[in-house]
C-alpha cells in the first residue's frame, strides 16, 4: 500500500450510499486518503437526499456527479468497498476488497430525509473504521447524530 491509501467506494448508481461515504471519507480523513466513488451502472444525477443529508453536517458533494467504473479504477486502489449486495466487481491482485451491508431504514417504513440520515449515520461509521484501520487522522469535530448501526461484512 501507498504512503496515501486509495480508496474507491463501489455501488451500482453511484447517486446515493457511494458517494456518501467518499464525501464522508475526504472530508474525515483530509488528504491521507485518495478517496473516489463508482458505479457499475452509474446513473445521470446524485440522489438529492444523499446530498441533503450530507450538507446538514457541513460536507458539500452537490457538484460531484455518478461515474461509471473502468478497469484503471479498480487496478488503481488499494481498497474497494461495495456497499449493499447489488455491485459486483471482480477482485484484482494487490487490493484488499470489502462489502458493507448498510441499514436499510425503508425496510422499517422509515422514508424521505429521517431515512438517509440513518444511512449516513450507519456509513459514517464504517468510514471511520476503515480510515481508522489505514491510518488516517480522523476528524473527531465532524460527527453526525446516532442512528441505528446497519449489519457489516468485511473491510
């Protein structure tokens, strides 16, 4: 791994939980991380809650946009995280893959903002442990309210 680990977060669109957890990433963890999110379907637009969700707690990824995922991307990182079960890639040699099943509040009747804010929640803990676990220095005054913590697999 590199003096500054890459990091590249995996979902199908791109538009919501992907980019969450890059935005929370680049902005806990500053520039010890090189941080990046993908799609292997990416969409055309971010998920405007996702975005919401985020600027409540002071991070800006309304100009950031869902990018298709290309071989270079993957060769490139030294850790890949799909979130949810929906993404797949095929591991490559040389970066350590993981799978982050994220809360599904929707799936308790839970909807609209008080439903990603959950998720946010949920992601922001994952990304913490994993910046953690590369050795970041993690922003300890960024911390978003507590939400129930959603079932993890691997990192």
């Amino acid at each position: 791994m590199s003096d500054r680990p890459k990091v590249l977060f995996v979902r199908v669109k791109n538009a919501g939980k992907s980019q969450v957890a890059a935005g929370l990433m680049k902005q806990l963890a500053g520039d010890t991380v090189d941080v990046s999110s993908t799609g292997t379907r990416a969409g055309t637009a971010l998920n405007e809650l996702s975005v919401q969700s985020l600027a409540e707690i002071g991070i800006d990824i309304a100009a950031e946009h869902p990018k298709p995922i290309t071989d270079e991307m993957i060769q490139a990182a030294d850790v890949v995280i799909t979130l949810g079960s929906e993404a797949h890639i095929e591991p490559v040699d040389g970066a350590r893959f993981g799978q982050w099943v994220t809360d599904e509040p929707s799936e308790r009747g839970i909807d609209g903002i008080a439903r990603m804010r959950l998720v946010r929640d949920d992601i922001d803990r994952n990304v913490r442990e994993l910046a953690q676990q590369l050795g970041a220095t993690v922003r300890e005054d960024l911390r978003p309210h507590d939400g129930q913590v959603g079932e993890r697999t691997g990192t």
